[in-house]
C-alpha cells in the first residue's frame, strides 16, 4: 500500500487524498486483527497459559470496543444517500440513459434501479466502465435499447475510429430516448458541437442545439423543484463523508442554473442580449439566496448552512459586476443604473470575502481578485 501511495497519489491534495487513502483502511485493519490473534496466540504458548482463562478477557476487550463506537457506527436510520437517488430518478423521463460518473451516482442509482427496482427503466451507464473494451461484450445485453457506436467510449474520439465520443453516442440514442448526465461529465471533455447541456435538478438534460432557448428554458422543461427535497444537517456528518458530498451536489444543484444563465451570456456577441442573460442570472441567484435563508430561519435547513450562502453572493457579486460593465463601460454616472450595480457588486463580493470558509479561502483561485477588485473598484 505505501509503494502505491508513494507511486500514484497526487502528494499536493493531501485534503483529497486524506478521502481516498480512508477508503483503504478496512484492509490494513483486517490485517492488524489477524496479526493480533496470532499475537495472543503466541502468547498463550510462551506463558503457558491456559485458553479458558484468557478468552472471556479477549471478549471482553472486543465487547468494550464495540460498545464505546457503535453510537458512531450506527447507520441504521440514515437514508440521506438512498433519498437523494430516488429524488434524481422519479423525476426522469420514461427510458432514460442516466450518465454517470464517481461511486456516489453510480453506485447508489445502480443499487436502485437493480436491487430495489427503483425506476427499471432508467439504464444507468459510468462513463469510466464504458471507456474499457471489456464492457460492451460482458454487460451491453443487460441495457436494451442503448446503442454504442463504437467498441470503447474516450472523451477525445476522432470520427471514423473504432472508439467513439460524447457527441457520437448523442448521435445514435438521443433521437431515440432522452439522455442526461448525472452528477458531471469530465473537466475535459471537448465542447459539444450539435447540442447543449440544459441544467436539471442534480443533474443536466443534453438536447439538440438551439432546441431550447436559454433564456427560457426554466418554463419549456420544468426542472423538478429542490425545495422539495432536504439534504443532509451539516452537524451531524464529517466533512469525509458521502452525507457531505450529497449537501455539496445540493448547493451545486440550486446554483447551476444561475451559472448555465452567465455562462449562455458570456457565449453571446448580442450586447443587449448578454445583458439579457447577466439580469436572468442575478435574478435566480437572488431569489435561490433567499429561499436559502428562509429555509435556515425556519430550522428546514442546518444553521450552518449560511457558510454556503457566500457561494452565492460570490456568484451574485459577480453577476452585477458584469451589468455593471456591460452598463455603463466602467464608467461612473451618479444616480445611473451603473452605479446600482456598482454598489451591489461591491455590497456581494464584500459579504463572499468576509463570509467564505477558511478551505474556500484557499482553493478558489478567483478569491484573491474578488479582493484586488474591492480594494480598486475602478478596474
């Protein structure tokens, strides 16, 4: 274990590392009490002694252990994992091909759909076991009706080669059932050329390009509503556990639109259009914030929970810097529109910076020039 450590593991994420390292302690623990027993064991012949006397103290020992951890260890009443993959699947359409990615959507939606029998009809594919040569010919029978163009799926498949990408496997099913992507596809993965990647709840619906026009997209395709579902209490799980990644792709989930917004924005040469975009983004920031806080109020979410809230005044700050520039060129007009939104970038990006948690602080590359902005407002 420590060759393969020392070999593979990136030695500059050690809090990302800390996650993946945890999942392999079961093993050197099952080792450590095989050595033990073979400890006592020897022991018992070195001293002599007899196996009835030292048992009920052995026992005893475990019996203590087991007492002292297992209000910790008790999970028999948390269903955070299992709700969260039955809230994502009784929202999909008949038939869909659910796109995965990590053991958590994977693996949950799989348990569902196979064992419990929860939405049979979603066919759940891991885009990492769908890259190996080996899956089609073990497991393509158990997915009926999903059509693979190719022998292997790669993110950066040329056209006419026996392997196939993104937007290929779109060409062959998409037009046949619809297909959504659950919790994200690969950092990079190339930009799709004939369709776009529409938010929907936890997770995205792919559908041909310019089917849906940005801007309206909330009222065309109704995504299912997250104040609907509760997440996991921020209290009662560590930062390590999947509880916690759940509440993370929930935070991620209610921002997503708001980012799909700007994103459709920036994409746009149509000056009045971009505007369009940015006042849109603002707007469902805004109003998620504040259904956000509500729900803190009323004791639905965890107190805690207002750490959160300075992702989206980051995102909110930065939404009104854009109308801002796009306003009025940078220019300052007293009593002008511009200088609204000057005012509001400045009152967000002020409560990110004084708000954020401290990991935030460290591994959000924009946060240093969130503050060279507030400390020269003219840039």
């Amino acid at each position: 274990w420590l060759v393969i450590e020392v070999a593979v593991l990136d030695r500059t994420k050690q809090w990302y590392q800390r996650r993946v390292r945890e999942r392999f302690w079961m093993q050197p623990a099952l080792l450590l009490v095989l050595l033990a027993g073979h400890g006592l064991t020897e022991l018992l012949r070195i001293a002599k002694l007899n196996k009835s006397a030292i048992l009920p103290v052995a026992f005893l020992i475990l019996a203590a252990r087991v007492h002292s951890n297992y209000e910790l260890c008790d999970q028999s009443e948390n269903h955070h994992v299992e709700q969260f993959g039955r809230h994502i699947l009784s929202h999909l359409p008949n038939d869909t091909i659910l796109l995965t990615s990590g053991d958590l959507s994977t693996n949950t939606f799989r348990y569902l759909t196979i064992a419990e029998q929860v939405r049979p009809d979603v066919q759940v594919l891991d885009m990492s076991f769908i890259g190996s040569q080996w899956f089609i010919p073990m497991l393509g029978h158990h997915l009926k009706g999903v059509r693979f163009p190719g022998v292997a799926y790669i993110h950066h498949a040329r056209h006419n080669s026996r392997l196939y990408n993104l937007e290929q496997f779109l060409d062959h099913n998409l037009p046949h059932r619809p297909v959504f992507v659950c919790l994200k596809p690969r950092d990079d993965t190339p930009p799709l050329v004939k369709y776009d990647i529409l938010p929907y709840s936890f997770c995205s619906q792919f559908l041909p390009k310019g089917a849906v026009d940005p801007l309206l997209y909330g009222k065309q395709i109704p995504a299912p509503d997250l104040n609907t579902y509760l997440p996991p209490r921020t209290e009662l799980f560590g930062d390590q556990a999947w509880e916690d990644v759940v509440l993370h792709e929930y935070w991620e989930a209610l921002a997503k639109p708001g980012r799909y917004l700007w994103s459709s924005g920036e994409e746009t040469n149509d000056v009045d259009r971009k505007k369009q975009f940015y006042l849109a983004a603002y707007e469902y920031l805004f109003r998620a914030k504040e259904d956000i806080s509500a729900r803190i109020n009323t004791g639905e979410l965890s107190p805690v929970s207002w750490n959160h809230t300075s992702y989206y005044s980051k995102y909110l700050g930065v939404q009104c810097r854009q109308l801002w520039v796009h306003t009025t060129g940078r220019s300052r007009v007293p009593g002008s529109l511009g200088e609204k939104y000057e005012e509001c970038q400045r009152k967000y990006f002020t409560d990110y910076v004084e708000s954020a948690p401290p990991l935030t602080k460290n591994i959000d590359k924009d946060f240093k020039n969130i503050e060279m902005l507030l400390a020269n407002p003219g840039m």
